[in-house]
C-alpha cells in the first residue's frame, strides 16, 4: 500500500469522522481495505501533524499536501 495513499485516507476520515483512539481509526482504515500497524499509524500521525485533543484527533489548520520543491532559476 503507498504510504501516500494511505495518509490521503486518514485526512479524509479524520475530516469526516470523528476518531478517539489510534485504534478506532486503525478500524476504520482497515474498513477500507487498508491494514496498518499501530507504529505506522503513529508515524503517520505524527508527520501529518495531526493533534491529540480531549475530543479526539484532528487534523492540523497547516495540513496541506506539498509539492516538490522547484528548482532555483
């Protein structure tokens, strides 16, 4: 599975849906067909910077897709 792919899926679930535990979002992952380890979802947490708040998980305001870096003129 693209780890691309399946970071795109927990934006859109953690945008939609409200998520408490690591593992009800690895549930719903796997729901959708995509089966994760917790230590993967953790590191996929953490470098989407996604926050942990007394509601649950929420994807950070900054969270946005980047592009490659263009090369200087």
């Amino acid at each position: 599975m693209d780890h691309l792919y399946r970071r795109n899926k927990i934006l859109e679930i953690l945008r939609a849906e409200h998520v408490a535990t690591q593992a009800e979002l690895k549930r719903k992952l796997e729901r959708r067909g995509i089966h994760v380890t917790q230590a993967t979802l953790s590191r996929d947490l953490e470098e989407l910077g996604v926050n942990k708040t007394r509601e649950g998980y929420r994807v950070a305001d900054a969270v946005v897709p980047t592009s490659p870096p263009q090369p200087a003129l």
